[in-house]
C-alpha cells in the first residue's frame, strides 16, 4: 500500500526546474533517495513538507491532500535534517517541552529510551552539540511522537561509523514496526544495507524509482556497489 | 492557540521584548514626547523577531503539525500580547495622570503632548502602524527584517504629527487635563482602538496571504 504519493510535483526557480516529480513510498519500506547536489532532492523534501509552494502537482499522505489536510498530516509524519539546528541557545529540555504540546500522540517513554540510546543530555542545547549529536537531537524529536512516515534528510551526515550502524539498525527497526521512511543521504553504502526501494534524481526529474535489487540489476554492471552506479550515472549524464 | 504561545514565549522570545514594555513608564515622564514609549515596547518586539530568525523558529514552526497560517497566527498573538501589557501600563499611569496627578506642576508646564485619552489612541495607532508596516511586511520573506525602517520613519511621523496636533487653533482640546472634554477623548481612544483592530487585522490576512506563497 502506498502511504505517500507525488503526482506531478513542478516547480521553477530561475535556474532550476523540478520537473513533473511523481513517486510513491510504500508502507513499512525504507526508500533511499539519491542524487547529486542539486538535483532536487532537498526542493522535493520541502514540497513534502509544504515548506515550499510547488507550481502544480498533488501530495498525499495516508490518501489525504497535504493542501487542506496539513495539520492532521504533520501529526503523522516526522522530519529530521542533519544541517540545521533549531534554537541554538535553548536546551533540549526546553524545546521538547514546547515542542510535545504540538503532538497528541508525543510519548514521553519513547522520548527517554531514544535519549538513553543516542546518549543526548537533555540540559545540553543544540549550540553546544557536534554536528554528529545535532543529527541525534533531531531525530529524537521525529521519534517522539510515534511519526508513520519518516522524511530523513541526510540523517547519518556528520556521524561516526559507530552511531551511523546504530541509526541503521534503528531503521531497520522501525521498518519492521511498519514506519514508511524516505532517506536522502550521499552515502550510498548506507542505503546498500537498510534500503528497499532506489529513487534517483537527476537535474529536477526523477530518473528511477524501483526495488533496490531492481534498481542494482538493471542499471548496474557485474558487481558494481550502488555507490559505483550512482557516479557512473551522473558520469553518463554529463557526457 | 495555547501551544502557539507557548512557543513564542518560551522559545522564540527575546528577553529585551519584556524587559523593553518597562519603557510603558515614559507615560509618567513630563517634558518627554511620551509616545516614544509605544516605539520602545515595539523595539522590543522586533528584537523578538530578531532572535527568532536566528534560531530558524519560523522553518520550525512551519513543521510542527500546525497550518502554515497558524505560523503567522502565533506572531501575532505573542505581538498583541506584548503591545496590550504595554497599553495596560500606559493606560493606568494615564488614569494616574488624569486623576491623582492632573494639576502636578511638571504635567501643567509640559509643552509637550498630556497623557490623556487622546494619547492612549495615539499609542494604539502606532501599535496598529507596527503590525500592519512591520510584521506584515516581515511575512513577505519571512526573514528580511528591513520592513523595520519603514515603521520607524511612519511612527515618528506620528509622533510628531500626534505632538503638534494640539498647537493646531482648535485642536487645543485634545491635550485636555484630567477629564477635561471627555467625550472628545473617550472618542479618540475608540478612534485609536477602532484603528488599531483594522490595521492589524489587514495586516494578519495579508500576512497569511503573503506566507502561504513564500518558499522556506
């Protein structure tokens, strides 16, 4: 079953053009999404999140339009990104406690366990995190709240081996608990062992959307790692 | 509503914003134009916009499972909050003024404007002035704080249009003392207040119209 739809998702800038973006996130299943910088990715992730008003296309979730039914979504869903930090100079404590008065389904047991696990202090604020803990801090609020749908955005940038094989295994946890997640990330060998689904972007148009096996088998040559297929591919465009 | 509040106060919040509705005190200054008073309050507000832009609060909030409006919705509740904390001070030294205080010599020799009624819609209307040039004009980026340059010039023309109104033959009356011509004073606060709900209510539906457009 589908969770999240994109049909004909456009929208123009003055240099670039998302381009018809349709794509479906099946649910329980891990969709790695992938494509080099400004290939649309992250413009495709606001569309999602309503943070940008596309030019035409429709968004659903859970068979509701995003336009009109915002609210009711975004008490489903859950977003994390590992390059921005919300209020820098307040600590975790603080924002958490402003931040579950928003959600009715916020589970304050979930919130200690993932607190526990990602070895986030609570007193601490976002300003005094490293990069790496920043990407926790925010998936820690995604988390809390029993979110259906994931939307990562590079989640496992500025992490170490260690914490990026915890997150994985996570994942993969939270898959077999039915959580739909959509993970756009640059490093491919992330989604080589957690993804189900591949979709590639390339200059604003999605280029393919398939199983991973799928996506290894046909677009892939002998014992190429999906990293190698990625980089021949935007070889292949460019030439 | 209640956690949209709760958000602005506890985590978008400048602490100058609460500390800056102190400057309501200037309604007791003689010799002083004391609607600067209502500036300083939205001083404050704006260093409340300020600190929000940096901890990227308005991209923050648009996440939270709230509409987009309701974004716009929580800014201006926390700013009307603030500027009506402000007019309450302003409003019980004006009462001050206008009772106790009204035959004080510093206030009698003040050649400046009277805290009066008059002055109470005066100060609304510069509220009005902030909600409608700034905080309207902030949503159409959700970023660009220079809308805060237009306030200025438009307050202070204000202020000193609201100083010299009185020197006006005629318009004597609307420096009145104590409870002097009050049906005219008690008609300029409702003037103010009338204003004061306008503006800000056109500036709300044009900030939602604005923001519901704008990419974050």
């Amino acid at each position: 079953m589908d969770i999240v739809t994109l049909k004909g998702v456009c929208k123009s800038y003055s240099a670039f053009r998302l381009n018809n973006i349709s794509f479906s996130l099946e649910s329980g299943k891990i969709t790695g999404f992938i494509g080099r910088n400004g290939a649309g990715k992250t413009t495709t992730i606001k569309s999602m999140l309503n943070l940008i008003h596309t030019d035409c296309g429709e968004i659903c979730y859970f068979g509701l339009p995003l336009t009109g039914h915002e609210s009711e979504i975004k008490q489903r869903i859950g977003y994390s990104t590992g390059t921005v930090s919300w209020y820098p100079r307040k600590t975790i404590r603080q924002i958490m406690d402003v931040t579950r008065r928003f959600y009715r389904n916020w589970d304050e047991n979930a919130c200690r366990r993932y607190m526990e696990l990602f070895a986030l202090d609570e007193r601490k604020k976002p300003m005094e995190l490293s990069e790496g803990m920043k990407v926790k801090c925010n998936l820690l609020f995604a988390l809390s709240h029993g979110a259906e749908v994931l939307i990562l955005d590079e989640p496992t940038s500025g992490l170490d081996p260690f914490s990026r094989d915890e997150l994985l295994e996570l994942f993969k946890k939270l898959k077999e608990n039915g959580v739909t997640i959509l993970f756009s990330t640059h490093i491919t060998s992330d989604l080589e062992r957690c993804a189900d689904n591949i979709i590639y972007i390339s200059h604003g148009a999605i280029k393919a959307d398939c199983r991973k096996t799928d996506f290894m088998q046909n677009y892939g040559k002998s014992d190429e790692t999906l990293e190698e297929i990625f980089l021949r591919l935007e070889r292949e465009a460019i030439a | 509503m209640n956690a949209l509040l709760q958000k602005e106060i506890r985590l978008s919040s400048s602490v100058l914003t609460y500390f800056f509705i102190a400057a309501a005190v200037m309604t007791l200054f003689p010799g002083y134009p004391i609607l600067c008073g209502v500036f300083f309050v939205t001083l404050g507000i704006f260093q409340s916009f300020q600190n929000a832009r940096e901890a990227n609060d308005i991209v923050y909030s648009a996440l939270l499972p709230v509409a987009k409006t309701d974004v716009v919705k929580g800014k201006y509740l926390f700013s009307v909050m603030i500027e009506m904390f402000g007019f309450l001070i302003m409003a019980l030294l004006t009462i001050l003024r206008m009772t106790v205080l009204s035959d004080a010599q510093p206030y009698r020799q003040n050649a400046l404007m009277n805290a009066n009624l008059f002055f109470l819609g005066m100060a609304l209307v510069i509220f009005g002035l902030f909600n409608l040039i700034f905080i309207g004009g902030f949503f159409k980026t959700a970023y660009k704080l220079s809308p805060f340059i237009n306030y200025i010039i438009a307050a202070f023309l204000t202020i000193v249009a609201a100083e010299a109104v009185h020197h006006i033959p005629g318009l004597e009356a609307l420096n009145a003392f104590g409870f002097d011509c009050f049906p005219l004073q008690i008609s300029m606060l409702l003037g103010g207040f009338a204003i004061y709900i306008l503006l800000t209510g056109v500036s709300y539906k044009t900030a939602c119209a604005r923001f519901e457009k704008i990419d974050l």
